[in-house]
C-alpha cells in the first residue's frame, strides 16, 4: 500500500475516497532503557533505546492504519500526519498516532 504525508501521488489519480483512518501505538519504555537514556542525556549522546522505542511504536501505527485502510478497500493513504507524545506517570510512555485519507488510485 502507498503510503505519503501530501496530498496526492505524482502520476496517479484519486479515483475514490474511503474517508480518515487512524493507528495508535502506545509503548512503554522500561526502568533500565530509562536509567541508560538519563545517562545519555546527561553527557549529551543519542538515546538509542527511546528511538528504537520510538521507531516501533511508529511502525506498528502505520501497520494499523493501513490495515484499517484496505479494510476500506484502499490502495493508498495521503496526507498522513504523524505525532508523537509521552504519556504515563512522568512521561514514561511513548505514544504515536498516525491519520490520513484512505483513497483508491490508480
């Protein structure tokens, strides 16, 4: 399924709407990734365990929503919005939403 964050595909034509769909990952990162990525903070280096957090909490939205899309009998999503957020007792969640229009193209 294609998949992009405009409004449109170049070289292809919407031939039917199929209206929003949405996925939602919530994950949460556990007590050890937290003590390391402090660390990391801390001496300015990269948080390796939030962005593998991050990248399959993303994954697993954008898995949602495009199932959610052929549901509908898709064969695209456009304009896709993508936002993350940190939720739980002192942000120790991490949360990621994906929406966009399920269209049929061809």
């Amino acid at each position: 399924m294609l998949t992009s964050t405009t409004h449109g595909i170049d070289g292809r034509t919407v031939r039917d709407y199929h209206g929003v769909v949405t996925g939602e990952a919530i994950l949460g990162a556990n007590i050890f990734k937290d003590f390391f990525a402090s660390i990391r903070d801390v001496v300015g280096g990269r948080s390796a365990a939030y962005e593998s957090e991050l990248s399959k909490a993303r994954e697993i939205a954008f898995a949602e929503m495009t199932q959610r899309a052929h549901e509908r009998g898709a064969n695209a999503v456009i304009g896709i919005d993508i936002d993350y957020e940190s939720v739980g007792d002192r942000g120790s969640m991490l949360m990621v939403s994906v929406s966009g229009t399920a269209v049929s193209i061809s």
